[in-house]
C-alpha cells in the first residue's frame, strides 16, 4: 500500500524543507519513494503542495485525486485548498494554525476564514485533524517560529500519522543540513514529546 | 545547498529530484564541462552541477544566455569532451541558431541538450510550447524519460549516442518529470576528462554548399541508423486487442490508474523512449491486429499525427484515439487518463462530484505568487507609478519584476520574451507619441538586453529604461550574472559594471539610484521624463530574499519596521497601493507582522504621516 503525504504551506515556511525529510527518511526505511517539488514561484510567497508517495512500487508523482493519507499543512488555509486529495475513509490533517494573510485580501478586503470556518471545511472530507499553533509555540519556546515545520513532524510520527520511525527522521536531518543539524533534532523532539 | 546524495557511492538507492538525477547521470558519463543558462522547470540540473562541480572535477557555469551556453558545450564537445546544457523550453528558442548548425557537422565529445517544458506553465508565462516540434525541425535524436531513474540512465545513454553517432542528442523532459522526485539507483563516477583538443574536420565543419547538402545527406543517414540502433529502448507491456502508445510522465499516470482501469486487461501498452526518430519497425509491429490505439501524450499530437500516418499503411482499420478524448491544454494527472481511458475500456469514471461541488462553495481567498516582502522592485514599481501616472505604456521584461503585472501595480503590459522589453518599446515610440517606461531586470539585461539597447541608440527612440538591479538572477534561485561577484563555480570574480556597458553605447543620460530610497528614485525619474534623451535609470539594491539567506547564515536577521499606535490615520496607502505582504489590515487595524518583515523600510517612506517607525532589536546580529 502507498502511502501519500501532502505537503501545503506559504512558499518560505519549509514545505521543500519537509518533502525532503520525509523522502529521504522513507528511503533509509526501504522504501519506493515519489513525489513532487515545484520550484520557482513557490518562494514568492505563492501556494504550492508537493507530494510525497512511499511504498512498494510507486508509480505517479502525483497523488491521485481524494487519496491522500495525510495532509501537513504549515497555514490553515492552505489545508483547506488542497482538500481534493482528501477523503474522510483515510485522511488525516495536521495543521499549523499559524495564518499568512494573502496580499490579495488584504487589497480586495476579503475576509481571511476563521479557524472555526475552516475546520467546518476540512471535516468533510477528513478522517481525523489536529490543529496546532506550531510556528507560534516554536517562537516562544524554541526561539524560532520557523522551527515549526520541523515540530511538526514529530507530532505526526508521534501520532502515528505520518509511518515513519523517529531514527529514520533524525537520520534525514543529519543528512539535509549535515553542518548543524541540532537545532533541526530539537525541534523535531520537542514535537515528539510535546503534550497539549 | 549542495544534495549529499548526488555525489553518493555506487549501487546506493537515494532520492532524488529529476533534475538532480540529470546532474547525477551527467557525472556518471564523465561529463568534463557543463554551461547552462537558469530557466525553470530546468534549474536544478545547473543548480545541482555548479554546487558539485569542484568535488566532481568538471568545468561549470551560468553562461550569459542560452545560445552562449549551447555555444560552449558544442565547443567542448567540438574538442571531444563530454559536455551538457540544461534549458527550459523557451531558452531553446534562444539557442536554436546555433543548434540547427551543429546538428549537421555533429560533434566529437558527446553533447548532450536537456531541455524542459512546462505545460500550464508552473513556471512560465508566456506559451505551452511543445518542444518535440524542434526535434523533428532540427533532427535532432530526443530521448524522453519518464521518472527520475530514467532521468539518470538516460542522461547517461544521451552521451553515449551522441559520441558514437556524431550528433547532439536531446533528452527533453515536462515539470512533472524534473520536479518529481524518485528513488534512484546510483551508478559508478568515473574521472572526468576535462581535456580536449580541437582537430581540424573540413568534411565536418566546413558547411559552404554543396558541402551542406553532403552534410545534409550524412545526417539523414545517421537518423536513420539511430532509429534501428535504439528500437531496443522502447517496451512493449501487456497482450490485447486494445493498444496505448505513451511516454513521459503519462506513462507514470496510466500505471498508477491500471487497477480502476479493470486492470488493463486486454490492453497492450508501448512505452516510447526515444521520440525522435520513432521508430517505424517498433509501432509497425505493435499496430498489427489492434482494433484501436490510444495515443497518451501532454501538449500536441505529436506522436499521434506520426501514429496515424504509418496507420495508414499497416492497419488501416484500427481505430486511433488521442486528442479527441484528451487536451492539447495544460497538464494531466492519473484523474485525466482515467477519465478519458474509462468508457472505451468498460471501466467507472472516477467520481469527484462531491469534492468539486464542496470546494466550489467555500471560495477560499486567492494566494497568488507576489513580490517578497522587502522586494526591490516594489519599491522601485512604487516610485516610477507615483512619478509617471497611470497611462505611461509598461514595457515588461521577464524575471521577478513580472509579478508587477498583478494587482495592484499592473505595471507591465506585455511580457514577451527575455530582452524583449527594449525592441517593443522602441516599436512602440516608432508610431506614437506615447511615453514608454522599460523594466529590465539585470541578468535579464545581460541576457538579450543589450542589442536592443544599442538598436535604441542607432534609430533615436527615448524611452525610460529601468534596468532593476538586484544583483543576481533572483527568479530561479540566485544564480549569478556577469554583473555578480561570483562564478558558477562559487569563486569570486570582479562584477561587470552595467553602467559601465550601457555608457559604451554612447548612452550619456544614466542615473544609478539606491532602489531602497524613494527620493532617490523619485527625482530621477521625474530627471528621466523631464529630458528629450533616451534615459537608463539603474536601480540597484540586493534581492531580499538573497540577503537574507547570506543574513541568517551568519545567525543574522533583518531588524523590523512597526506602526506607531495612535498615529496610523488609515489611509491604506501601505495597505492598498504599497501592498508589501507584511502588513496586515484587519478590521480596524493596520500593522505589519514582524515574522514576515524583511525591514527595507520603504512602507515608513511611503506613509504620508510618518505611522510607520523601526521596531526594536530583537537579536544584536540583526541588521
């Protein structure tokens, strides 16, 4: 069985950053891994999802319409755009409820959903979600708000919603930023452990 | 930041991007040189060469365009060293005058050209061009890869038909194949050998008629020794009555939708490898005793047009489909081959209605690309707005700066082609009286700027010529320029001064302005409007998001900019017309977010009372 895992965020907050985690840590496990990484206008704060299959044998980069099996969104409403992949039978949300207001509605005064709103948008479609306000809790507790993609990952293997083993995550840490990769572990234990 | 993985051991599995095992591919033939000019979705294969090209031994480097880089491969390759450009699809148009030539007195050392398209246009504005029509133009043999392991492998092959053949060979890739990532098996690096030695060839080089037509006969006979040499590459899958020819990225979606497709039962599928030539003996066989063909293919009928025309001859009652069930337009997914593929194989059509009509009704707010916060070029947009009004014609360019093409600058009308900006607006001046202002970026100057400039000159036309100079090819990733501090090598080099350029071509009215500094902007462009000269107004400031980059390597961070509480009067001006991604409005209240501020501190010039003011330090590192 494949497992698919969509990645959603605000270019500049670690979606490429976090693709690369968990294909690398789903290769040191064996695995078949695809996927996709859009590049270019996703750093000009545009909203860009990349995959990322693991399994036996994966054939398309891209997952399949309504078949993903967890969707890691680093803005709330980037989690719900991308809910076409997302089927209420096998899919799981874990969101960063850190907004990013969009230029666009900010001058065309459109109305940036509330939380609540959201949620009411995702559980449709959602089998299980968990909203947390990672990059925020990152900023006060770890100095860094951009440590919360990293957080993140933790809470996912901890919860099991991301398959992964914790050594094989740490072991894609080493590997990605091989020169500091301390601050990266930290992060990703802080996620493993932390408690609400 | 160099992937570790690309330099890895042989018989390692690692993941890589397409693109990535493209470089990867390169290095196992023993490549000695590479020369690229950056385009996405081809990028990351120059990206990936120049971070490893010491480790690995070979020459790199960001040529000043892409004929310039072909120019350089062929050159090596000219002396019988391995040599790979990388382009996106548009810079092929670019380079082709120079390709169309070398394919018929071939090359010594294996040359090889990936070049990339990009349907619906992830990274490209201005046409879904369909690449394979050059191949067929130009006979050029093309290789097509349909994941990132075979981007490696037949990276590799590339080299090795273009040096046995004598050709330059095309491996022609789409973004869902260079920006997918896929498990590779690594295979051995041999040395490169980095040095040649250029042998005089009359009979190859010496192209006068009637020697072209000579050359012209050498190369019909080497596509055709091709197109039996490598019919092995293209695999037959399946047995039936029902046949699909496919290749690329449609191939990766039809295995994926194989179960909801009653598992492809009675269906015989013919994966195509090399798609120029295509060989006639492989399709010949796989026609006979079809009753139809499904043709799956992005873009053109390319493949089907060549389908339908052997048809004729071997099985003219077979039924062929192709773009009368699927697009010419955009890109397809497993949805889209399922859906055009379900009805003529019995199978269900895949249900989305619930998905569409849910996503219809919540009308979530649009999240388009924008201009960084802390952007140059919105400052400088900003200025020349406020200065020229809003009937001045923009000639647009392209790089970074198109996104001033978005609400609220709408400040470039066209956008056509690289260094096309200068050639239009000077067309323009020809029939009217209009006032024209350029923007042009710098990389994008150095690029295919400079002749239109110098035609500027020569006829006497007198539009306002920004030339937005932030220091390196921004867009792509900040790769370097002549007018950079750095090489692709990552050595220093002096800058190539774009004053002192443009100086050179008799152009005396040049004003150099710190594009962080409205004042500085505003009076020389009311300077510029004001003069009956042709005017360039450089202005300079590094991209943000490349300084920052270099800011936090060192623990730095940008300081940030607050507005003051109680003097804000809620004129919007930051708000509405500045529109720096950094501040918010809601409700009643204006303020800029501190995470997402880079502190250029322009929005504080920008407010007309005075609202906005330097936060306080957070860290002593900060600038």
């Amino acid at each position: 069985m494949t497992y698919n895992v969509l990645i959603a965020g605000v270019g500049g907050e670690g979606v490429l950053f976090t693709s690369v985690i968990v294909a690398r840590a789903a290769n040191f496990e064996g695995f078949d891994v695809r996927g996709t990484q859009l590049h270019g206008l996703a750093q000009r704060g545009g909203a860009i999802p990349t995959h990322v299959r693991f399994g036996k044998a994966v054939d398309s980069p891209l997952i399949p319409r309504a078949q993903a099996d967890l969707i890691f969104a680093l803005e709330p409403l980037e989690a719900a755009r991308f809910c076409y992949f997302a089927h209420k039978d096998r899919t799981n949300f874990i969101v960063d409820t850190y907004p990013v207001k969009p230029v666009y509605a900010n001058l065309f005064d459109k109305e940036y959903p509330t939380y609540e709103k959201i949620k009411q948008m995702i559980s449709p479609f959602a089998k299980n979600f968990v909203f947390i306000d990672a990059s925020h809790i990152c900023d006060q507790k770890l100095g860094d708000p951009l440590d919360g993609n990293t957080m993140m990952l933790g809470l996912a293997v901890a919860s099991g919603m991301l398959p992964l083993k914790k050594e094989s995550i740490i072991e894609a840490i080493k590997r990605t930023v091989p020169k500091d990769p301390e601050k990266d572990i930290k992060a990703f234990r802080f996620g493993l452990e932390y408690k609400e | 930041m160099a992937n570790p993985d690309l330099m890895e051991k042989e018989g390692k599995k690692v993941v890589l991007l397409g693109n990535e095992a493209i470089a990867r591919g390169a290095i196992e033939a023993g490549m000695g040189l590479s020369a690229c000019y950056p385009g996405t979705p081809s990028s990351e294969v120059g990206i990936a060469l120049s971070a490893i090209a010491k480790q690995a031994g070979f020459y790199f480097e960001w040529s000043t365009n892409e004929k310039v880089a072909y120019e350089v491969a062929a050159g090596a390759a000219f002396s019988g060293v391995r040599a790979l450009t990388a382009m996106k699809h548009f810079g092929l148009n670019v380079a082709i005058d120079s390709v169309m030539p070398t394919i018929y007195t071939g090359v010594k050392g294996g040359l090889v050209i990936m070049v990339s398209d990009d349907p619906l246009g992830h990274s490209s504005a201005q046409s879904e061009q369909d690449t394979r029509f050059y191949a067929r133009m130009g006979l050029i043999p093309t290789l097509e890869p349909t994941n990132a392991q075979e981007c490696k492998d037949l990276t590799k092959l590339a080299f090795e038909i273009s040096e046995k053949h004598r050709i330059p060979v095309m491996l022609r890739t789409t973004t869902m194949v260079s920006h997918s990532i896929g498990t590779v098996k690594l295979g051995k690096i041999p040395q490169p050998k980095t040095k040649g030695n250029f042998v005089k060839d009359p009979e190859s080089f010496y192209c006068l008629p009637p020697a072209l037509q000579q050359l012209h006969e050498r190369l019909n006979k080497k596509i055709d020794t091709i197109e039996l040499a490598y019919d092995y590459l293209n695999r037959i899958e399946g047995e039936g009555k029902i046949g699909i020819i496919t290749s690329g990225v449609s191939y990766q979606y039809l295995k994926e939708v194989k179960k909801d497709l009653n598992g492809l039962k009675g269906v015989k599928i013919a994966k195509l490898v090399m798609t120029y030539p295509i060989s006639r003996s492989f399709v010949t066989k796989f026609l006979k005793g079809l009753d139809r063909v499904f043709v799956l293919e992005e873009l053109e009928p390319v493949v089907e047009q060549f389908v339908r025309a052997l048809a004729k001859d071997v099985n003219p009652r077979t039924e062929i489909h192709g773009k009368d069930i699927l697009s010419r337009i955009g890109e397809y997914n497993p949805e889209t081959i399922q859906s055009a593929l379900a009805p003529f194989l019995k199978a269900k059509k895949p249900d989305f209605s619930m998905h569409e009509a849910y996503l219809k009704k919540i009308d979530l707010p649009a999240r388009k690309a924008v201009l960084c916060p802390g952007c140059p070029h919105r400052s400088t947009f900003y200025a020349v707005k406020k200065v020229m009004g809003d009937q001045t014609v923009w000639s647009g360019d392209i790089g970074c700066y198109v996104l001033g093409i978005q609400e609220p600058y709408k400040m470039e009308d066209f956008i056509v082609s690289m260094g096309s900006s200068i050639g239009l607006a000077h067309g323009i001046q020809k029939v009217s009286d209009q006032k024209v202002v350029v923007f042009i970026g710098d990389s994008t100057f150095f690029h295919a700027g400079m002749p239109p400039l110098v035609n500027s000159v020569a006829h006497g036309t007198k539009p306002i010529i920004v030339i937005l100079d932030n220091g390196v090819t921004a867009m792509t990733g900040h790769q370097p320029h002549p007018g950079s501090d750095f090489t692709g090598m990552g050595d220093k080099k002096e800058p190539i001064k774009i004053e002192d350029v443009v100086r050179s071509f008799g152009i005396a009215n040049i004003k150099i302005v710190n594009a962080f500094s409205q004042k500085e902007l505003q009076a020389a462009i009311k300077e510029m409007s004001a003069s009956d000269k042709l005017g360039v107004i450089i202005s300079r400031g590094l991209c943000r998001l490349y300084m920052r980059r270099l800011l936090r390597k060192q623990g730095g961070e940008f300081s940030k900019f607050q507005v003051a509480p109680g003097k804000c009067k809620k004129c919007l001006t930051c708000v509405k017309q500045f529109a720096c991604p950094a501040i918010m409005h809601e409700g009643d209240k204006v303020y800029i977010r501190e995470d997402l501020c880079w502190g250029c501190g322009v929005c504080a010039q920008v407010c007309p009372v005075g609202a906005i003011i330097p936060a306080a330090r957070r860290k002593k590192n900060d600038v």
